[in-house]
C-alpha cells in the first residue's frame, strides 16, 4: 500500500493525519508541499483542492483528515463512540 500526505509544517490537520498512521504503525510519505513545488502542483492537480492536508491511498485521493473514510480503506475497526460504555 502506497500512502503519500500532502502537508506543511503549520497545518494542525496534516499531524492529526500524520499521527494517525504512525499510531497504526502506518509507512506513509510525508511531503512537504510548502518547500517543494513540483509536489504542490501535482497535489492540485491530482484532488483539485490548495488546502493541506491531502492523503493519496493507492491512488485513492482523500481531502483533509476523514478518520471513517481513512479506517474504512486501511480496513482498521473503527472505533467506539466516545458516548458509547460497554454493557
């Protein structure tokens, strides 16, 4: 599984993202798309979006951090509502 995030140093939703995957013990790449412009463009081309955090699964592009939609592709449990107490 190829896994790239899109982010920059001041985005608090790219380390959400980022933190995620290692707290799934993930491999992702991490790329810096405010020092490296090639990447930035190819961001925007690829989502249509200049906003950060980008993660591209796969090919799969997924805007800003989708916690759902992120465990439903990496098949991870979801996991249980914080209002919700086990019986």
């Amino acid at each position: 599984m190829n896994i790239k995030v899109y982010s920059t140093p001041g985005c608090p939703w790219c380390n959400v993202a980022k933190d995620f995957f290692k707290s799934h013990d993930i491999d992702f790449e991490d790329i810096d798309v405010s020092v490296d412009q090639k990447a930035a463009e190819e961001m925007i081309k690829k989502s249509g979006q200049m906003g950060v955090p980008v993660i591209e699964i796969d090919n799969e592009i997924i805007v800003g951090f989708n916690k759902p939609v992120l465990e439903e592709i990496l098949g991870i449990n979801k996991t249980i509502n914080e209002g919700e107490k086990d019986a």
